[in-house]
C-alpha cells in the first residue's frame, strides 16, 4: 500500500519529535489560532485541552482558542470561509466541501479516525439484525448529516432499495430521542455519539446494535485536523506547530484517557467525567486503533484507500468529478513517526 507522505527534506525539516516542538516564528507573541471543534466540549476532542493543559501549545509558539461545533458540517465551513484556521472535522464532508466550493482549498493534514463511525443504530426490540432488515421501517435522521447523505450508497452497496425504509427526519439533537421513544426503528450517525445518547435516554447498553457503513465495504476514513487555506499557505510555521502539538495530545491521550478527561473537565467543569471517558475510551478503541493505524501510526492515510472512498463519497454526494487525494489530504504538515505512534 501507498501512504501520502511527506518528503525525505520536508520530513528531516519539518518532523521535530517531542519535547522539540516545532515554533511558530521566532516574535515573542503568540500566534493566535481559532480552533473549530465539531462536538461539544466532550471525550472526543479532551486530546486538544491536555495538549493545552500540559502546555505544548505555549511552547510551540501558539494562543489557541478552541470553540465548541455542531457537527462537521459547521467545522468544515467555519474553516472553509476562513472565519477559522483550523479545526477536526470529517474527511468526507470535507471533499464534499471542497468539491462544491473551489476556492476554499481546505485540506486534511492529520487523519484521527480510522475506522468511519457512520452507522445504523438500532434497539434489539426492532429485530434488525442485519441490512435487509431495515426493508419497511421507519429510519430517524437529520438531514445535514453524513451518515444519512452517504445511504444511498451504502443501501446501492446492502443491495436494498433506498425507495423501501421510511423516514422520520429530524434535528440532532432529538435524533436519539426518537428511536428511545419508539417513533423509529432505527437511526443514523456516529456510533458514539448515539450510543452515549442512547445510554442518557435510559437505554441499556446490551441493547443498542450497529450496522456499520464499513461492514459493506464503504472503507471511508473519518475525523481528522483539517486547516484553512489562508492558515496552511500563509502561515505554515503555526500550522506545523498546531498539527506537532495537537499529535502529541492524541497520543497522550491514547496513553491516558484519565489524564485527557481531567483536562477537559478543567475547562469545561460540567461535563459528566466518567461517560465521556467511556467516550474516549471507544474512540481510542473502535476509530482510531486499526491496523492501519498501529502500523503507520497517527496522521498519515493510504492514498489507495483514500481515492476509492473518494470515488463512494462523489457518487453518494453527486459530486460532478471525483476528488483526487491530493485535493483533500495534505501530507506535508505531518509531524515526526514518534509522536504519531500509538501506545502499546
């Protein structure tokens, strides 16, 4: 397999390990940078307030302000416009962005998810046990989201009609409530992000199910670090030092999801510590540990995989062109293979 990497030079130049963080200029102020996180403050994005906590964005030259999303769709065009430098958002959303808005240019420089999350979530009670199953029921989704943009594909790839579910549509925020509730059969999303919702709706874990998009051969990467055009082009130095030091975060917090959570806690007193460590918990787990990624650690894709996805991301989004890997992922921000490396 091929893997997009960077240079040997731009590798020897740019690929400092810990703790010799990259700077981002030589002035004494720090560069200021607005983050745009794609969830709210919670176990999926602790990695960047115990880099923040443990000082690594001091030291590399860098005032981040990290602010809570609404998903990646509002990640991906807070940095698309420019309103942002950066933030973590999903691949795909991402191209589609950029497919759709030429001159936005934002590239994914650090891939987090290995394993997409896209899914139906389903109760045992339904009796949907496999893709065939969801043939006359009701499905609750948002329409924003990914997971139910990209089931055309992913019923194209199940070999059920698309025309034969049923749909319930609604906004996020009462997606989970809806299949607790007993107006759907099933929902689409992010596995986690339903499964915690599920969990505060009174659901008993044993009893929530996932068919995931991957299981059916739509092999799509997920979240990762994406940068702005203006950021990445203008302002390479901090754009290195934001990627150096948010990698060396998520490998500490893979190390020590404990540690993550009590940084983000810090910053965010009323989060609920032990359900969003279980959060981070089944990130570490079921995104970012693969095989992929224990072999070529953190941050870097397979340009094989990644242009196939693309080609099921421009047929579920009816892009005119399929993107090519270059035009979404940027593999020259990458920093050294040991502060990508996961944990044993």
């Amino acid at each position: 397999m091929t893997n997009l990497t960077m240079s040997r030079r731009g590798f020897i130049t740019t690929a400092i390990a810990a703790p010799l963080v990259l700077k981002a200029g030589s002035s004494s102020a720090a560069a200021p940078v607005k983050f745009s996180l794609a969830a709210p403050f919670d176990g999926s994005n602790a990695a960047f307030f115990l880099a923040q906590q443990n000082g690594w964005y001091k030291e590399a030259g860098l005032d981040c302000q990290f602010d809570t999303g609404a998903g990646s769709g509002e990640a991906v065009s807070r940095v698309g416009s420019g309103v942002y430098d950066a933030g973590i958002a999903d691949i795909n959303t991402m191209a589609e962005f950029n497919a759709r808005n030429a001159s936005a240019a934002i590239r994914n420089v650090y891939m987090v998810y290995f394993r997409s999350p896209l899914c139906v979530a389903t109760l045992t009670k339904s009796g949907i046990a496999k893709p065939a199953d969801l043939v006359g029921k009701t499905i609750g989704a948002a329409a924003p989201d990914g997971a139910y943009r990209l089931f055309k594909t992913y019923a194209k790839a199940v070999e059920i009609d698309p025309a034969a579910v049923k749909w319930n549509m609604v906004g996020l925020q009462l997606r989970e409530a809806v299949l607790a509730g007993g107006d759907a059969d099933a929902i689409l999303g992010f596995d986690s992000t339903m499964y915690f919702g599920l969990m505060k709706a009174g659901i008993k874990p044993g009893d929530i199910r996932f068919l995931y998009y991957s299981d059916a051969g739509l092999d799509l990467y997920g979240n990762g670090i994406i940068l702005s055009d203006k950021f990445r082009t203008q302002n390479a130095p901090a754009a290195r030092a934001l990627v150096e030091a948010s990698a060396r975060g998520w490998q500490a917090a893979a190390k020590d999801p404990k540690a993550a959570i009590a940084a983000l806690k810090a910053h965010a007193p009323l989060i609920n510590a032990d359900l969003e460590e279980q959060k981070l918990l089944w990130l570490i787990k079921n995104q970012m540990t693969t095989a992929e990624s224990r072999a070529n650690g953190l941050g870097t894709v397979d340009a094989g995989r990644l242009a196939k996805s693309l080609e099921a991301v421009a047929a579920g989004f009816g892009l005119s062109s399929v993107p090519k890997p270059d035009e979404v992922f940027d593999p020259s921000f990458l920093p050294a293979a040991a502060v990508r490396k996961l944990p044993a």
